[in-house]
C-alpha cells in the first residue's frame, strides 16, 4: 500500500517513509534515504516534512519521545565545537521557519528554541518570546481549553 502511494507521489506517504527509514537507520545512508523522502514530501507542499528535514538537521534519531530534548542535546555538541552543528542548526532553522510560515506550529516552537538557545542564529529573547507567544495563540490547545471551559460553564 505505502509503494502504491510513494509511486502517486503522495506527500503523506513519503514522510511517512522517511519516518520509517529513519527509525530503522544503521548508518548514513539510510538517514540520507529518510531525507531524500523527507525533501520529495515537502516539495509537495507537506509542512510536517520540513518539520521532520529540520529536526533530521540537529541529529533527530526519529523517535517520538527523543524530539523534546534534541535541541538540548544538539545544543551541548555545538558548545564542544563540533564544526558542522552551526551549519546544521542554520539548515535547520531555515526548514522550521518555512514550515512555521505556513502554519506549522511546533516548528515556529522551535524557531523560538533556537533563537532562545543561540543555536546557529544570535540570541534573541524578542524573536523567541515572539514565537513562543504565537505558539501558546495557534496551538491546538487553544480549542480544547475553550471547550473545557464551555464545559465547565454549562455545569457538565
């Protein structure tokens, strides 16, 4: 089903992949592979592969749980130097805020961590503060907190 899908070029279907290859990588071709699927979808238009392309840029193993400390862990490789971590946080900067521009939230989020952590970009408390405000208005928490509260107004 996923090759039937890959072959009509679907953008979903070739995240997804990227996803899967990157999940399962040895070695660096098959994180390259998982990139390459990543750049197809997010030709497409497919935000959440730009997504994927920049956390992929600060060393991102593909696992769920490990997204929330990457820019931690990427942060402590750039402080021992490492030449091509400044190179890859501005890669990966550029891929979130593309996808931040189009609506992307949890990328604008890590806009706003890079820019808080100096990570490839100079520090700026604004930017950050900025992206980190927009976040708490889009995200989709926004919703289900005002049907909470509706809920909790009716007395239900």
């Amino acid at each position: 089903w996923d090759a039937l899908r890959e072959k009509r070029g679907d953008a979903a279907a070739l995240d997804g992949l990227g996803l899967l290859e990157l999940r399962r990588a040895a070695g660096r071709k098959e994180r390259d592979a998982a990139a390459g699927y990543f750049r197809r979808a997010s030709e497409k238009g497919f935000m959440d592969a730009l997504y994927h392309l920049g956390l992929y840029q600060l060393g991102w193993d593909g696992r769920p749980e490990a997204e929330l400390a990457l820019v931690d862990g990427f942060a402590r490789r750039l402080a021992r130097q490492e030449r091509r971590s400044r190179k890859d946080a501005q890669k990966a900067l550029q891929f979130f805020s593309l996808a931040a521009q189009n609506g992307h939230v949890r990328a604008l989020h890590k806009v706003g961590r890079l820019y808080a952590r100096a990570l490839g970009v100079r520090r700026s408390c604004d930017v950050a503060a900025n992206a980190y405000k927009t976040v708490a208005e889009r995200g989709p928490w926004v919703a289900q907190l005002a049907e909470a509260h509706a809920v909790y107004a009716r007395g239900a």
